[in-house]
C-alpha cells in the first residue's frame, strides 16, 4: 500500500490537541521535531544583516517556538487524517505537508 509522510507545523502550545487528534485517527507513531520559525506575513520584506551574530539576534528576536510532527501514514488514510486536523485545529495557525513515500527501511539491533 502507498505510504504518505504528513509533515504537521504547530505552534508550541497546540501540540497535544495536535498529537490527540492524530491518535484519534490511529496514528501510533511520530516524531517531533522542536524549532523556531517565523511566518511568512511576519518575514516578509525583512533583511537581516550578514554579520553572524546581528544575524542570529534577528532570528532570535523575530521567531516563535513551534513543533513539526511527523508520520508516515496510508496515502488512504492521508486526507482523513488532515480533515481531522482542520477540524481540531480550526481557529489555530498550522501547516500540514504531504508528501510520497517511495520506500521506507528500518534498520533495529
């Protein structure tokens, strides 16, 4: 069967409702990857100056912590799963990727 990975982009304090629904629809395994970001809305026409560290103090000073969760899902199961989403993220900022899985190897001891 076709697998698909759903890449979630939460902000910080939506990840349990995020990680619920996703259990709700019957994932049984993700990763979660923590990071600071910055919407588009917020970035755009922003220039950061090339100096490394006046660089980093801009970043630092105009992102926002937020949480990418992750899983490979049933290319079936896909759209589901992101209705669901819609519907418990409603009124919540979020970004849902979708993209095919060509192979998938697990290596374990």
């Amino acid at each position: 069967m076709a697998k698909v990975l759903l890449n979630v982009f939460v902000d910080y304090e939506t990840l349990g409702r995020t990680v619920n629904i996703l259990s709700g629809q019957g994932v049984t395994g993700f990763y979660c990857i923590e990071y600071w970001g910055v919407s588009p809305q917020n970035w755009e026409g922003f220039v950061i100056r090339e100096e490394p560290e006046m660089a980093i103090e801009a970043i630092r000073d105009h992102t926002e912590r937020a949480i990418q969760v992750n899983t490979v899902v049933d290319k079936d199961l896909a759209e589901t799963i992101v209705r669901a989403l819609a519907t418990g993220l409603a009124g919540k900022r979020y970004t849902v990727l979708r993209t095919p899985v060509d192979s998938i190897r697990v290596g374990a001891p």
